[in-house]
C-alpha cells in the first residue's frame, strides 16, 4: 500500500507540472500576440492620421484652387483685353455715351499684372457719369488712377478723361 500514496503523489505533480507548463506556454504565446496586436494598433493610428493628413490637404488644395478661380474671375486675362475693351465700349453705348480708348500700356511681366486705359467717355452727364461708375463697379479688379470732367458747350455735352488701372493675370 505504501505504493499507493507515492504515486497519487507523483501522478499529481506531473499534472500540476504540465498544468503550469501548459499555463506559461499559453501565456507566452498571449504576450506575444498582445505585442503583435499594439503594434499593429500602433500601425492602423499612424495610417488613420496619414489619411486624416490627406484629406485636409485635399481639402486645402480645393479652397485654395477655389479662392484661385475667384481671384481669376476679377482679372481680366491678356487673350481677352480686346474683348474687355469692347466691352467697356458696349457699356457707354447702353448708357448713351460715346467711350473711346485712347491707350492700352502695362503689358507683359513689367507691369505686375496691371493694365492701364485711358478712355474718353462723351455724352449727357448722366450718360457720362453712369458709365464711369458701370466701369468702375464692374466685374473686374480696376480703379480710377486720373480723371477730368469737362463741359465745353455749357452743359450739353460733357466728357470725362480718365486713366483706369485694371489687374490682369499674371503670365
């Protein structure tokens, strides 16, 4: 009997040393998976804020092409001054007065994306001073840099000399 006992006991520590075995084993293997799974974590932030990054850029770019458009929109470009010339013509002929241009100068690099029209607007005063104020309130980045009234014939007919500067698009 006295066989009985030992090998209960060496029966039970065996199991207990292949249960704690078992245990570091499983353990082990858990913090290696927990490092994987940090690292990984790690990994899916990083790339969370790199597409983060990414679309505020998008975002960026698409305001700034925005604001880009709009600028562009007030510039007159240098294909079209011809066109914006006559338009400035068709603009006294809806008020009826009489707009001549006198000279484009400010053309080319020089001239830090400004033209600069002398005009000559002839008609009624109303006529005259409507135009001016269509051509200065118009669409496109411009200002009055020198201008003269006059009347020569006591009234009727007055005229208006003016030198406008206008932004256009940089080349």
């Amino acid at each position: 009997m006295k066989k009985g006992p030992a090998l209960s006991l060496i029966v039970s520590v065996l199991i207990a040393l292949s249960a704690i075995g078992g245990y570091v084993f499983w353990y082990d293997l858990m913090q290696g998976l927990r490092t994987e799974t940090a690292q990984l974590e790690t990994d899916i932030l990083a790339k969370e804020g790199e597409r983060i990054r990414a679309a505020s850029a998008r975002t960026a770019e698409d305001d700034l092409l925005a604001q880009e458009n709009f600028i562009a929109s007030h510039l007159v470009k240098t294909d079209d001054i011809v066109l914006f010339l006559e338009t400035i013509e068709g603009t006294g002929k809806a008020f009826g007065a009489t707009v001549q241009v006198a000279s484009v100068s400010g053309e080319g690099k020089a001239s830090n994306g400004k033209i600069s029209l002398s005009l000559s607007i002839t008609g009624t005063f109303d006529a005259v001073m409507r135009t001016l104020g269509a051509i200065e309130n118009g669409p496109y980045a411009n200002m009055v840099s020198d201008l003269t009234l006059d009347t020569p014939d006591k009234g009727e007919t007055w005229s208006a000399v003016g030198v406008f500067v206008v932004g256009t698009e940089l080349k």
